[in-house]
C-alpha cells in the first residue's frame, strides 16, 4: 500500500539539529517530502541542501539574499527572507510537520504561526516554550496542534507518559549529562577559554546550547521547558546528573514504578521518533550496549558549583516574565563570552544582575513577554558594553 508522503518544513536546516533532520529524512525518501529549508547566514550549506532536497520555499537572513539569487540552481525554488518570512512558512497548506531547529527566542513567532495554523510542530527549540509555553500550549489546545519535542530530555519524558493517565504522575527526573566542567574544579572557572567549554563530552551541539550545558543553565530552561509542555510544577521535576546520558529522563508514577526511556547519545533519535510519531520505525543507528557501559551514575546536581542553575529554578518558581528575561539576557550574556568580550564567571554575575533589577508581571500576554525580552537585552548590553 503506497503512503501519503510527509511533508516537512525544516526552520534552521543549516544548523545541528537541521542537519541531523536531514539525515534522518534522506534515508526515508519514499516517506519525507522537503517542502522548505531556511538558514540564516550559512549560503553554501542551504545551497547544498536545496540542490539534494528539491525545496519549494529557502529562507537566508537580509544580508545574504542577493547572493543566494545565484546559488539556487533550481528555478522552482521561492527565495524568502529569514526570520521575517518563517511565519508564512511555518503555516503553508503544503506543509504537515514544522521542525524548529533554530535557537532563539526569535523562534517564538513561527512557532506561534505553526501552531496557529494546526501543524505537527516538533521542536528542539527550547527558547520559546521557555519565555511563552504558557501561550503556546493554550492555543495548542484551541488549534489542535500536536506538539512532539525533539529535545532529547523532553522527548523522553513524551515517551515515558504515552499510555499512562497523566494525573498518576507523581516526579518527573529530567537527567543532564553535567556539561564540559562537570569534572572541572570551580577555582580554575576563571582560568577557562571559549575552546575548554565548548568541549563537550557528549553531545555535539551549536555553540549557544553548549555554553548553557556548561552552566547548566540549560537544564534550568530544560526544568521550565517540561513544565511548560507537560503542566508540571516545579517541586515536581528533580535534575539529576546522569554522566553517561543514556537515560534521556524518566517518570515516576504514583504507585513508584518508574518508566524510563534510554538510547545512545543520538539526536537522530528523537527527531526521528517526533516525525514519525505515532509510529516507529529502525533508524540504523547502532545499539546501547549495555556490556561496554557496565554501569549508570548519578549525582545530585552541584548549585553552589553552577550558580546559573540555581537561579533558572529560582525563575521556576516564579515564573511571568522572569523566564523571558533570564533567556534574553543569556543570548547576549553567551555571544559576549563566545567572541572572548566576558570571562566565563561573568555569565552569571550578569545574568543574576539583570534578573533582580525585573519588575516582573505575572501572567504576561505576548506583547509583554516581547517587552520583557527587549527590556532584558538591552539591560544586558548595559552590563557589558
Ligand atoms: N544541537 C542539539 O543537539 C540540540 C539538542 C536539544 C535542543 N537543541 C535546541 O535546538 C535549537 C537549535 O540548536 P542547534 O544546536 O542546532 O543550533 P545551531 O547549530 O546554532 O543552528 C541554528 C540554526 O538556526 C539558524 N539561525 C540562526 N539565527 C537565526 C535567525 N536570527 N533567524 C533564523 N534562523 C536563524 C542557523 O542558520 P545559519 O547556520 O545559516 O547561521 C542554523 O540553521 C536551540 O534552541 C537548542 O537549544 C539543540
């Protein structure tokens, strides 16, 4: 029996999480149709990945449009703008599943867009759902649009809940590998260089999300991401450092089974789960040999060690526009570290700075967590520049 194909659009395809779609739809030609690519500076990948795919619709920031005019062999090809034209894309007719694989709070309109027009969203974005998850899944639930996430730790906890009532849910573990200084004395930390932190040990990612690995600051967005998809309170979700980051995280019910879900350190894995779900089909990536692991660990998480994460569940708690402003800060706070501006140390000084000088609003629509954003970045820029 001949199946409808899959019709994908890909938002950040030049990125990891971009890439690694790719390759999980290249070996499913029969099932995936690409119907839209966008990039943001990197021509010559998009322009790689249009001739492969065959795209309706690419998308290049402003300042490269021009010169992709040239690079699209194929005349079929619609060249739009990025970010301006993700919303459009994000609610074309022609597409059935959209995958965010960009970072950012910029993110936060198409994903809107997505959701808006009823599309299977399956997002690695974390951004979005941190500063408005709250508006998000509501008109998720007006829209009935399916939200599958890709975010390993997230999907994880997706899997963990099919077939069991959500209201049996009792903790949630979300797990974290430790980042590049889980072993790293803190009195070195300000000895570290841009190079030392973006080793990480086991995933390779963009260099935004490692950084926030390195803090932990990542697990604190990830704690708020899970509340967010999953209606969770914060006193219900417990980090645990888990070294080896093959559990991807768990739930513990009511009756104190507790479901977890495990796999290599692939995100092939729960891109591929997000766009094929409810199905699951083989992957041809290699199996968790448990014989060579011989063992699981787990620490609790250090929070005099990584004083960023103490402060993301401090916003966890709080939550309004606390979330949006502690995202936008950390955008500037960690391309200041990357381009060598700021010591690594100084990522939470600022981060915490900002955070007090908020007035915070609860429950904010999307023009204020919008505000909140820009309010914050400018801050930031205040503290630094
Ligand atoms: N990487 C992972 O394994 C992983 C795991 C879980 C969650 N995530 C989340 O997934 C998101 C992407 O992470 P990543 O590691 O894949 O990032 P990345 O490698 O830096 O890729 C970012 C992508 O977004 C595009 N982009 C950058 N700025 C943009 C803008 N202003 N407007 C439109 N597009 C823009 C980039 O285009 P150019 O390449 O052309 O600049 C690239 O395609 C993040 O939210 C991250 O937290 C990632």
């Amino acid at each position: 029996m001949s199946r409808k194909k899959k019709r994908v659009a890909i938002l950040g395809s030049t990125g990891t999480i971009g890439q690694n779609t790719l390759r999980v739809v290249r070996r499913f030609p029969e099932r995936f149709q690409v119907v839209a690519l966008t990039a943001f500076n990197n021509l010559k990948l998009l322009a790689r990945q249009a001739a492969e795919f065959d795209p309706d619709y690419v998308a290049v920031s402003k300042d490269r449009y021009q010169s992709l005019t040239g690079k699209i062999e194929n005349k079929k090809t619609k060249l739009l703008l990025a970010p301006d034209d993700l919303e459009h894309i994000a609610s074309l007719k022609s597409v059935d599943i959209v995958v965010i694989g960009m970072g950012g709070s910029v993110a936060l309109k198409p994903f809107l867009s997505a959701v808006r027009a009823g599309k299977t969203i399956a997002p690695a974005n974390k951004e979005a759902l941190v500063v408005a998850g709250h508006l998000i899944m509501k008109e998720a639930q007006k829209y009935q649009s399916l939200i599958v996430p890709v975010d390993s730790e997230q999907s994880a906890i997706f899997q963990a809940l099919q077939g069991n009532d959500r209201q049996e849910l009792k903790k949630v573990y979300l797990t974290a590998s430790g980042g590049a200084l889980l072993n790293v004395p803190s009195k070195i930390f300000d000895r570290l260089t841009v190079q030392d932190i973006l080793n990480h040990p086991r995933w390779k990612m963009g260099k935004k999300i490692t950084v926030d690995s390195a803090t932990l600051l990542n697990k604190g967005f990830e704690v708020i991401e899970a509340m967010r998809l999953f209606q969770l309170q914060t006193d219900e979700i417990q980090v645990l450092i888990h070294p080896e980051a093959i559990i991807h995280s768990m739930v513990e019910y009511l009756d104190g089974s507790i479901i977890a879900q495990l796999g290599i350190t692939d995100m092939r894995l729960p891109i591929q789960y997000a766009l094929t779900y409810p199905e699951r089909w083989e992957t041809g990536l290699k199996a968790c040999d448990f014989f060579k692991l011989g063992q699981l660990n787990f620490q609790k998480p250090d929070l005099k060690k990584f004083p960023c994460l103490a402060l993301a569940l401090d916003v966890s708690k709080n939550m309004g526009t606390y979330p949006s402003v502690m995202n936008a800060a950390d955008e500037i706070i960690v391309d200041a570290f990357l381009k060598g501006i700021i010591p690594f140390k100084k990522i939470y000084t600022i981060l915490s700075r900002v955070l007090r000088k908020h007035q915070c609003i609860a429950c904010p629509d999307l023009e204020e967590v919008i505000a909140a954003d820009r309010w914050a970045r400018e801050e930031t820029k205040s503290f630094i520049y």
